[in-house]
C-alpha cells in the first residue's frame, strides 16, 4: 500500500452559475442582412487592432493604457461598444496565457519522462510506476534530438511568458491553417474567406443591470423586438431614433423563456451575441445572463436514497445503481453517444446521453450521480505513453470537460446533485473485485460496469473491495462479521447472517437456557457393581414424588 497515492476525499460539485440560450434570428430583409454585416465587419476590424494592442502592452498593462485605448475605440463606434470591446481582448488575452501554462507543463512533463528513459541502459524494461529505456540504438538516438526539441520550445515558451507575449490568432489557427489545405477540407478559396471572415465579426454586448430591458447596445423587448446601437459611423443606417437599427425578425427563446422574460422586464443584465452560420446561410442570437451558484447539499443528505456511478468512457457511460450500503442493485445501464463529426453533433449526442441518464435516476428515484473528477492535462502526452497511439487518441477524444459542464448544468434543473470522486484505481479495483462476481450466464458485466461500481461506493465513503477476508474457523467470534457493506441486521444485503439468540459457542446449543428443563438426558450412568440408580427421565415436583413413591430400588 505504500506505492498507492494519497486519494483525494469526494465533494459535491458547484452548480452552474450561469446560463446560454440561442435562438434564430427569422425573417430577415435584406437589408437586415446588410447592416448585420457592415457593423460586424466594422466592429471586427476594431476587435483586432484593439486585441493587437493589448498584446503589445503584455505585463505592462495598466488602468491608464487601458483607459487610452477605451477612448480612442469611443471615438469610433460608441462607449458601450468600446467597453465590450476592450473587455473582450482582455479575456482573449488571459485565456492565451492559460493555455501558454498549459503547454509549459505539458513540455515540461515530456522532458522529465525522456531524461528518465535516457538515463537508464538501453532495452531495460520498467515497471508499473515508472517507464523503462528505450529498445534500440535507433531509437534511443532519436529521442535525444527530440529532448533538444523540447527544451528549445520550452525556453522560447519560457521567454513569453516572463515577457508577457502571447500568440493569438483572431477567427481561430485552425481556420487559418485549412487555407493552406482547402482539397483536404473540401473548400473553395471563396467559401473559405466568407467563413473567415464571419469568424472575425464582433457582434456582442455585455448586459448592464438597471438599464432597459438590461442592455443597451443589443436590445430585446419582452415581446421579441430586436434592435442594436450602430456605430458611429454607421450611424445613417439606422431606421430608429437615437442611431439605432431595428430588425424585422422577432425572436422567442424556446428553452428557458420564462427566466429571460422576468430578466428583461426586470431591467436585469442580460448579454446577446449575434452569430452567422455560413454553411446554412442563418444568423442565430444568443442571450446569456449569470446567478449565484445553487447551495450544495450536505454530502451525507445527497446520498440518503443511494447513488449511482457512472464511469465515463469513449463512446458510452457505464452507470450502476447502489443502495445505501454499497451494493449494486438492478441491472447496469450503458448510454451511448457517438463523438465523430462536427462539433454540433458531438454536443447533441453528449445532451442525449445525459438526457438519459438524468430520467434514468429520477425513474429510481436516486438524488445522486457520482463521476470521476478526470483530468487528462497530464496524462495524454506523447512521451508518457509512447507508442500506444490510440490509446493516446482514446483519451484525447472522452469530452470530460464538456461533460461535466453540461452534467452538473443539467442536474441542477432536475434537482439532482452531482458527486466528484477521485479516479485513481476505480477500474483495477472495481474489475478485481466486482466483475467476476457479478457475472452470471445471463449477464455479462464489463469492466467499466465494475468500475461504475467502484466510484459509487468511493462515494459512499466505502472501501471499494467486496468484503474483508474471511475469518479462521476457530476464531469467527472473536474477529466479528466478515462483511464490510452492511450492518449484520440489515435486510437485503448479500449473503445476510441470521441473528440467532444465545451464545455461538459449538459446546453449547443457542437454546440450552430454554430447553434444559424439559429434555430428556442421553446418558445413563453405568455403574458395575450390585447397587445401581437409575434416573427418571422425568423431571417431577416433590408432591408428585411422595404421591408416587420412590423410583429407584436399592
């Protein structure tokens, strides 16, 4: 037990702490169309000499500069514009710098992992805790120009950060590396530049609370009117007072609509982004607003009707219910989605599967789901697992960021609470202890069921392993039960041992205090010699003694 590492105590998750809804922006004219686009292309142009700037001012970033540069933005387009703007490039900004830590450590863990196999002698094999060397000559050389690689990127990537340089691209380096490749992706130079393009567009406004309808760059009235603040110089576009466009789509947010009405009737802050997807040729509107996180529940109330594990995977989640003792009860349940295809798709199929899976606790009437709290930053490198590519591509693929996002947003809606349990050896000790016992000829149970298993009585606060080892013969009494799940009086458990009153001596029949008076003695006493007793069988009272006479004879 000494190699094991310290796990991590289970919490309940934060719930959201706010909310996204989009609709379709319908029945535009087009000269809807025509302004959304000019004041996109407008905007967009100033989103990025602004972000430009930002990264320019690196660490040196201050109140004032960015004060200088609210007011020369002001100038051009309006106040509120402004401060979306800049605001925006500073979270572009921050999640740069995320990400340049991120690739820090993820370099500095593929240096250490190939000085280690380096110093040891080639062929040597390893062990489960560390790797061992390399096979070969060839291969062993390699890996050495690859560390030169490395510690190269890791200087130059040390030198940004200490100066503050982030590298951002505006619309997405994926987007712009597939003009280099438009065969490969099936697109002509034309429809490349109009999906460029509309990924560089900046046509979004922060909410202000106490302003009507909570905003006043992008406005939506209560009954779906539409309208936004033009720039100034696009001012005599406008077909509203006070330089504002009013679009002739009214709008309606089918999932949540309720909540954003009492919102904007309210005068509370509510954020809108107008997208355009240019492969459907449809412009979206998306509206979004924040509130404190719901209170969590104590961890000892979420589990009063049980739990249910849940072991993520790929292209399924293994889930088995456990009672309050640990113990798996029903049939395990498998949800699966399909994670090939656009980002859309994946979204729908992760929702679904969750759909599922929430109906399936509120059927059994569970209040709790327990996940594991994974985190592949570490683990996926190339250079820890060398070359198991597709297992390197198997968990770069599990959406666990994405699904706990929605797995926590969407049981805070149904009223369930949300479970994160440390991941270390939940699929070792779950398939060496609960597979084969729970496999009959009916059902098959996989090693994500066992490890479902394992993280819902981690949960629970229970060892994972079935039961402790089974007392010696002689000494049952004195070591106690052998179970470890539930107490022995607890009905419908596995295997339950009867409560039998009186001692558990094998000298002494549990019964012996109630029936010694009424049994009949097996021994007779023999004594060789002329004079001899012989006992009653019965039992007699003195009256019924000196009624009777005496028994024996001399």
């Amino acid at each position: 037990m000494g190699g094991l590492r310290e796990l991590s105590a289970p919490f309940v998750a934060l719930g959201p702490a706010g909310v996204a809804v989009r609709t379709r922006l319908k029945n535009l004219t087009p000269r809807d169309e025509e302004v959304l686009r000019v004041t996109g292309a407008h905007l967009g142009a100033l989103a990025s000499r602004d972000l430009k700037t930002r990264c320019a001012d690196g660490l040196e970033h201050s109140t004032d500069t960015w004060a200088a540069r609210k007011r020369e933005l002001t100038a051009l387009s309006s106040s509120r514009w402004a401060g979306a703007l800049t605001k925006a490039s500073h979270d572009q900004w921050a999640l740069a710098r995320r990400g340049q830590a991120a690739h820090i450590q993820n370099l500095e863990a593929g240096i250490r992992t190939i000085t280690h196999r380096l110093s040891l002698p080639i062929g040597e094999k390893g062990t489960k805790r560390a790797p061992g060397s390399y096979r070969s000559k060839q291969k062993w050389f390699a890996k050495t120009r690859r560390l030169h690689v490395l510690e190269d990127r890791l200087a130059r990537t040390l030198e940004d950060r200490d100066s503050g340089r982030v590298r951002v691209v505006r619309g997405g380096k994926r987007l712009l590396g597939t003009r280099h490749h438009l065969d490969a992706a099936q697109l002509t130079e034309s429809e490349w530049r109009e999906r460029w393009e509309a990924s560089r567009w900046f046509l979004q406004a922060d909410g202000e609370s106490g302003k009507r309808f909570g905003n006043e760059t992008i406005r939506v009235t209560p009954d779906g009117e539409v309208s936004l603040k033009l720039p100034a110089p696009l001012a005599g576009l406008a077909n509203a007072r006070h330089g504002r466009y009013v679009l002739a789509a009214r709008v309606t947010f089918a999932h949540r609509g309720s909540e954003w009405a009492d919102r904007t009737e309210a005068n509370r802050a509510v954020a809108y982004r107008i997208d355009y997807d240019t492969d459907r040729g449809r412009w979206y509107l998306t509206a979004s607003w924040q509130y404190p996180p719901t209170p969590t529940i104590p961890l000892e109330a979420a589990l009063a009707h049980g739990v249910i594990g849940v072991d993520t995977n790929a292209d399924h989640l293994a889930a088995w219910r456990l009672d309050t003792h640990g113990n798996p009860t029903g049939n395990p349940r498998r949800f699966h989605f399909d994670l090939t295809g656009n980002a859309g798709h994946r979204d729908a199929q992760v929702r679904h599967a969750l759909t599922r899976l929430l109906h399936w606790a509120k059927t059994c009437g569970v209040a709790a789901i327990a996940v594991e709290d994974l985190d592949f930053a570490a683990e996926k490198t190339r250079e820890k697992h060398g070359r198991k590519k597709r297992f390197r591509q198997l968990i770069s693929g599990m959406p666990t960021g994405k699904l706990r996002a929605r797995l926590t947003s969407m049981a805070d809606q149904t009223g369930i609470t949300i479970i994160a349990v440390d991941p270390a050896y939940t699929s070792v000790w779950g398939a060496q202890h609960w597979q084969k016992h729970l496999t009959t000829k009916t059902r098959k149970t996989t090693r994500h069921d066992a490890a479902s298993i394992a993280i819902g009585r981690r949960a629970q606060g229970h060892p994972i392993r079935r039961r402790t080892t089974p007392p010696h013969d002689d000494q049952s009494d004195r070591r106690g039960h052998r179970t470890v799940q539930a107490r022995p009086g607890t009905l419908g458990r596995e295997e339950p041992r009867p409560r039998i009153p009186g001692p558990r001596t094998r000298c002494v029949s549990p019964d012996a205090e109630r029936t010694r008076e009424t049994r009949t003695s097996k021994t007779v006493r023999d004594v060789r010699s002329d004079q001899e007793w012989v006992q009653d069988p019965l039992l007699l009272t003195d009256e019924e003694r000196c009624d009777r006479g005496p028994r024996n004879v001399w």
